[in-house]
C-alpha cells in the first residue's frame, strides 16, 4: 500500500472515530436538553425582567378590534414559541384556544399562556409547563429563542454602550 492509501484509510479512521463520540455527545445532550433550558432560563432573569412583556390576561375588544380595559399579568414575561392552537383550555373546557405560546416569565418559570376570544372577550389561561414539556411541545425553537433573545439583548447593550462612548467622547472632548 502506498503514502496515499495509508493516509486516506487513517483519515477515514479518524473520521469514523468521530461520528462515534458525535452520537455519544447527541445521546448525552438530549438526555440533558431539559436540564440546560432551565439553567438558561435561571440566567436569563435579569433580562426578562427589563425586556419582558406585560402579557394580557384578560380584555375586551371593541368593533374595530381593539382592546380596551386591558388587565395584564403582574410578572413580564418573554414569548418562546407557538403552536397551532387545537382544543380546549384546561381550566374551562367550554372555551377554544384561539392562540398558544410558550412563555418564560421573570421567575424563570415556563408557561403555555393559552387565549380565548368570544367575539367580545379576550382572556387567557396561564398553564405551569416544566422544560421538558416545554421541548416536547414547542420543540427546541424555546432553547434556540431564549438564546435569540438574550443575544440581541446583548448585541443593543453593545451598541447603545458605543453610543454613550462617542459621546463622552465628545462632550469631555477625549482623544481616542
């Protein structure tokens, strides 16, 4: 056997060797997805809690689709994911979802905020999920967004710190 022969048999060896430990690592990390969701979620209260939104719990529309008389959950809350919403709320089974999400609120809690609309009244449910359910039912866009999330946080700290640089620069004239 030739150099070349000899070469290509150990680059394939090598490459073999690591389609081996990449299924071993896939196996592990989903075995732990759960587990690093919530540790995200845990890390990223801070910024829930300056980026989240006043979720609403519960308005009335008026002809033209407006809300009025809004009443909103006390805690902000970012939007994960979303589903197609089929079937009932589980706390009223007379009422169809109209919309679902997967919520992370600034308690680094998992929700499903459920929503009803009954040609005059909005109102929503808020259903405690886990990690795991939220994975198995939002899949990982709910780990992809959270990490999204936090990213573009960053990316408008970053900016708005540049900003705030040039001008200090400026009104304290600083060499730069």
């Amino acid at each position: 056997m030739d150099e070349i022969e000899t070469g290509f048999e150990k680059l394939m060896q090598k490459i073999d060797e690591l389609h081996t430990k990449e299924k071993s690592q896939t196996a592990a990390v989903k075995e732990n997805d759960a587990k690093l969701l919530r540790k995200m979620a845990k890390s990223a209260v801070p910024v829930v809690k300056i980026v989240g939104l006043n979720m609403l719990r519960m308005g009335k529309q008026d002809t033209k689709g407006e809300i009025y008389d809004p009443a909103y959950y006390p805690q902000k809350m970012i939007i994960l994911g979303k589903v197609d919403a089929e079937g009932f709320r589980p706390d009223n089974p007379a009422k169809t979802i109209t919309d679902q999400f997967c919520v992370l609120s600034e308690d680094a809690d998992f929700f499903e905020l459920m929503y009803s609309f009954d040609g005059f009244l909005t109102d929503s449910y808020l259903n405690p999920i886990d990690a795991r359910k939220a994975i198995e039912v939002y899949g990982y866009d709910v780990m992809f967004m959270l990490y999204r999330a936090m990213h573009d946080y960053l990316e408008s700290e970053e900016k708005l710190v540049g900003a705030l640089d040039t001008v200090m620069n400026y009104v304290f004239a600083r060499a730069q």
